[in-house]
C-alpha cells in the first residue's frame, strides 16, 4: 500500500473517533501522525477557505471532495450546522491543499473571519435552489476585502432542480461578481450527494493551487508567502490534550517556526518552546508561511492561547492599540464615515472592540480613504494586514481594507501632507517617513523591522537604497543597533548650533568657549543626548562650530577685552588675588569698580575659563594663585590625612569657605574624600 493510501487508511480509522469526542479524534490522530513518516517539505501547499450562505452544503462539499467531516463539535452534527472553523486536506502530487470550512450563519460571522485571513483561494459556495443570499453577499464582500487573490464558485445541489433553475442560480452568481475583483471566476455544479461534477471540480481547485503556488504566483498584497520575515502565527484553535499537552492550530502567515524554536504570546509576551510542529497533520522540522500549522508547545497554559493570540518570534512585531489603515466602504453600509464610528475590528484570527475616523475627509459608501483606528485591547499589526471592520449592532460588514501604519501618532498641521502621502507611498516612503518623524533620536533598525513587519534582510536592502539616495543617514551601531536619521534632521541642527553659538556669544561677549554640556543640553532633545559626542563631532568637521576639551566654540573666534575692558580686568583680578582664599563678594566688588553687573560677570567668566579665577561649587569666586598656595602648603605639610575642622583651623577658614574648597580640590585631584576625613593625594616621583 503506498504512502498516501496508508496515511488516507489511519485518518478513515481516526475519523469515525470524532463522531464521539473531538479531544479523542485529535488524540489519535497526532498519535498515528508521530509513528508515520514525516511529511515532505518538498510540497507546494496552498489554503482554500469557503464562502456562503448557512445551508448551502460548504461542509458536505469538502467531505465529498477529502473524505474528511469538518463538523467536529456534538453541537454542530444535532443542529446539523457548522458553528465554529472545520479543517481538512487533499493531496494530490507534489501538492498539498488546505481547506477551512466556515459558518455561514450570520450570527457566526465572526468565526468565519477567523479562518478567512491567509487563504489564498475563495470556494464561494451557492445552493442551486437557493441561489444569491444574504450570507453569499456579506460573504463575497469580505472575501472581497481581504483581497484574495482567486475564487472558484461551486452551484451545490444540483441534484434537487431542474436544469433550468440551475441556469438561472448561474446568471445570479454571474451577476453578483460582475462588479467584484472575481469577476469571470469557473462556476461548476456538482452534487455533493450523487457525486455529479465533484472529480471536475478537485481538478479546477487544483490547477487554481498550482498557478497559486508556483514561481510565477503573484507576490503583492496579503497573500504574499513572508518566508524572511519573523515567525507569525494567528491561533484559531487551542486545545489541550491527554499525555501531549498544549496544540495550538493556525496558518502561518509569515517566517518559518522550527521544532525547538522559542516564541512569545502577542498580546502577553508569555515564552513559550515549540516542542514539536505539524503540517496538515503530518509532522515536520518546519513550517513554512502560508501553511496550515499546529504546534505542541511547552511552557504555556490554555488561557494565554485564546483565539486572536499571536505566537510570533520574541520581540519582532509590534503590539499597538493605535494603527492607521486605508479603508473601502461596502457600497451598502448605512452611511458615509464621517466623524469617530465603534466597530468590531477583525485582523486574521483577531476580534477587537474599538473605532475608527476618517482622516481625509468623509468617506462615502463605496468609496476608500485614509483612517486612524483606536482599539480596546492590543493587537499584532504589520503594513499589509487585511482587515474588517463590522458594526456593533445590527451586525453588518461595514468594510475593510490593508493597515499601512501599525503604530500611528497622528500628525501636526505643518506635517499633514507629508505624513498622509508617505501612507499612500512604498515600503522606502514609510521607512523615511518613519525615520524623518525621530528627529535627532533616530530609529534603529530593530524598531524599523517591527514597525514595518519584515525581517532584517528584507529592512537592510530597504535602508540601503535610501541611503545610497542620501535620503537617510546611519548615526551610529551596526546591525539592528543601527540607528538612522534623516537629512533634514542633521540641516536643522547645523541651523540652530550656529544661531545657539551667536546668541550666546553675543550675551557672553568675553567668554572664551561654551561649556560642552550646556551646548549639548541646548542643542538636543533629551533622548538624543546620548548621541551628543557623534553630532558635536559632525558639526566639527562641516565648520559649524569648533571643539576643544569640553568646550566648544565657533570657528576662529577669540574673546579680546576692549581697553575700558582690560583696565577693569586687571582690577578685578588683583581684587581677588589680594583677598586670598575670602575674597569679597562680587556684588562687593562690582560697587567698588562702578563696573555694570553684565560686564562684570562677563570679566568674571573671562578669567575662570582663562585659568586665573577658580569657580567653587555654590559659584563661589577664588583666585587660582589661592588654590595653588593651599595646595602647595598641604603637599609641604608632611600629613596624609586631615578633617574638615583642622583644614579650617589651618587655613582659617569658616565652613562657607571651606567646604567648597575642599569640594574643589577634590574635583582637581588633590585630595580624596574617605568618610568625614579627606586623604592627600601627592604626586608620584619621577624616577
């Protein structure tokens, strides 16, 4: 018996066991799956998801084309509909194809949008005596909106009318498409009961899953396979059971999760270790994106892997409350978007409470503009994501659209067009943008792929073309450390470092430099701070000020004293030098100069950053020719060690005086502070 038949022979013995217990199905069924084979990874997979009205035979359809009964719940086979996502899967070659069967009863809509995200083909399936319903409509509309890439309609129970109505149940499909990008999609009519038209129909699914899997597939939008992106799985199922623990089930939507691998819970951020991974229930090293996945985890309890979780790599995407999106309004919705509107939002396998505004102005059914979501509760985001928005009450699909900007901030007036165009813009146009809203703080490469959900090799070759246009500058780091700002960034600090060091040059006239940390303080926002060295450097070589030690000051600039100036100048430093280590207060001073307070104080400056005058802390003025007797007098003295009261009675001074100079010689090196004592430092011997 070959491979295939035997794997078809263990899930028929398997199956009967869901009649009973789901828990007991699923059981068996990874069971059987450990002691096979594994699955080739050799196989090209692709996702069908179907569509329709509740009754039109979508869960017998897929039974009459895989054998398998996607109806797992006891519920759901009394009631004889489909409650919550079915499962099941066709091998044919080289090919593997995944089915998710959804509700179609309006009241399970947003389960079906649960198992809607990451399909790549739409089955829309419409009972030949029922034809176009209301559930077909919302249906179509969502698959519509999500944007996936092909459809195929299957007219059910063709066995129960007349060929005529059959035809007629065809012109309304015709008619219902015509207006909608699966305009000219096959429509086949089989009977899930008889069998008419089911072989023709597996053969049309999968010539429509090989044109979607191969090299020439397109690769645009939210179908796209992210295979270098980070690990990203939407749970639609967790369950846990007897002797193997936690399994959670989904499709991979981006990146590969291997057996081992350690990934994180989003919203939550709870680790957890892969311990081993299922595709279509065989078991595998890998899976890759867009693949049907399960996963046996370690580490996890149930309540943190609720539908709408995220498993994804740890750290790699983020998770926002606050996004900005391009939205379409159903041509049927109410009423036009005007003003802030709550909604149910659904993303992948996520349902969230929140609401949503226009951004551009109202937008009118049928019509698509700019939007700024609020949500109630986190969600995993990235540029690309389709999404859904439905109103509360009455629930009905409103629209959907593609998110363009997982962690949104609103704009200021002056940058309103420049923000709204770069939404509408590529990949390099956000990266810019997002770099260009930073100022001097920059972005990091780490931050950037999490805001645009891609992986480093995707981000570097991003980066790298705007660099090379010179749209971008790398301030530092390497790696995911890199850390980028925009040119105009740098322009505006090369403007304002030039009009900072005029301004204070023209207050502070006889200052020799500017302290480096007031000009870092002045030039930079506090979280740019850091990166003080790296801009003052820059400004450096581009001539727009100069660096010495720690001051800086403007290119070929000295502080010259007029002769006014130089005659006062000498006065006031005689004056400091004659009172010793007490000299007079400047306000003292400044009477018995007539000087003006401003040119006194700017005399002051001249000489302590010319080395005659010492600054004390508590901005006490002593003559250096003071400090240099004090320290030679204690280098002379023979003593080690002293307090604070025999430095005051040896210099006779009183504890205003004393403790600043003390603070000083500390500060120069002269003596160390060890308790209440303070220890000499002297100089070693040149040998």
């Amino acid at each position: 018996m070959t491979p295939h038949r035997l794997r078809r022979a263990a899930l028929q013995r398997t199956r009967k066991r869901s009649q009973r217990d789901p828990q007991d199905f699923y059981h068996g069924l990874l069971a059987r799956i450990a002691d096979s084979a594994c699955g080739d990874s050799r196989m090209r997979r692709v996702i069908v998801g179907t569509a329709g009205h509740i009754d039109h035979g979508k869960t017998s359809l897929i039974k009459a084309l895989t054998g398998i009964d996607c109806d797992r719940w006891q519920e759901e086979k009394r009631r004889g509909i489909t409650i919550d996502l079915g499962f099941a899967h066709l091998e044919r070659d080289d090919l593997q194809i995944g089915f998710i069967d959804v509700p179609g009863h309006e009241r399970f809509v947003d389960n079906a949008l649960a198992g809607l995200g990451g399909i790549r083909i739409m089955m829309l399936v419409v009972a030949a005596d029922e034809g176009v319903k209301p559930q077909t409509r919302e249906h179509l509309d969502i698959c519509s909106l999500l944007e996936i890439p092909v459809g195929i309609v299957v007219l059910t129970k063709t066995d129960l009318v007349a060929d005529e109505l059959a035809g007629l149940a065809r012109l309304e499909v015709e008619e219902l498409l015509a207006e909608t990008r699966f305009s000219g999609s096959r429509i086949l009519p089989v009977s899930s009961v008889t069998g008419a038209g089911i072989g023709e129909l597996e053969h049309a699914i999968v010539e429509l899953a090989r044109e979607c899997s191969g090299p020439d597939a397109s690769s645009d939008g939210p179908e796209a396979l992210k295979t270098d992106a980070p690990a990203r799985l939407p749970i639609d199922r967790a369950f846990v059971l007897k002797g193997l623990g936690v399994v959670v089930t989904g499709t991979l939507v981006a990146g590969r999760i291997q057996e081992g691998d350690s990934l994180e819970t989003a919203p939550g951020r709870h680790a957890v270790r892969v311990r081993s991974v299922q595709v279509h229930g065989s078991l595998r090293s890998e899976a890759i994106a867009g693949e049907r996945t399960a996963l046996r985890l370690a580490g996890a309890e149930l309540e943190q892997l609720s539908r709408g979780t995220q498993l994804v790599a740890a750290g790699a995407y983020l998770q926002t409350t606050r996004l900005a999106a391009r939205l379409r309004l159903l041509p049927d919705a109410p009423k036009a978007l005007r003003s802030w509107t709550p909604v149910r939002f659904h993303l992948l396998s996520a349902d969230r409470p929140g609401r949503l505004r226009p951004l551009t102005g109202p937008i009118e059914p049928s019509q698509t503009g700019l939007v700024e979501i609020r949500l109630a509760e986190p969600v995993v985001a990235a540029p690309g994501d389709r999404w859904i928005c439905r109103r509360l009450s009455p629930a009905l699909t409103l629209g959907g659209g593609e998110v363009l900007d997982p962690d949104w901030t609103g704009f200021t007036s002056k940058r309103r067009a420049a923000t709204l165009a770069s939404l509408e813009g590529s990949l390099e146009d956000r990266l810019s943008h997002w770099i260009a809203q930073s100022g001097l703080v920059g972005r990091t490469s780490e931050e950037l792929a999490k805001r645009a959900g891609l992986g480093q090799a995707g981000l570097v070759t991003a980066l790298g073309h705007l660099q090379a246009k010179h749209r971008i500058l790398s301030v530092s780091g390497k790696g995911p450390n890199q850390r980028w700002i925009a040119p105009a960034a740098f322009k505006r600090l090369e403007e304002k470092a030039s009009t900072l060091l005029a301004d204070y040059f023209r207050q502070n006239r006889l200052a020799a430099a500017m302290p480096k940390a007031e000009a870092v303080n002045q030039l930079l926002p506090q979280q740019a701070r850091p990166l003080g060295e790296i801009y003052l450097d820059w400004l450096s070589k581009r001539r727009i000020l100069t660096v010495a030690g720690d001051q800086v000051n403007a290119p070929g600039r000295e502080a010259n004293l007029s002769n006014e100036e130089s005659e006062l100048s000498r006065s006031v430093l005689q004056i400091f030098e004659a009172g010793g280590l007490t000299p007079p207060a400047p306000e003292d001073i400044r009477v018995a100069t007539q000087a003006k307070p401003q040119v006194l104080s700017g005399i002051v400056s001249f000489h302590v950053q010319r080395g005659d005058l010492a600054r004390l802390p508590g901005n006490l003025i002593i003559a250096a020719s003071a400090v240099a007797r004090v320290r030679r007098e204690l280098e002379a003295s023979g003593i080690d060690s002293f307090s604070v009261a025999d430095f005051k009675e040896r210099f006779r001074l009183t504890r205003k005086w004393a403790i600043p100079l003390l603070e000083h010689l500390d500060s120069i090196g002269v003596t160390r502070r060890v308790g209440n004592t303070r220890q000499l430092l002297r100089k070693s011997p040149k040998g």
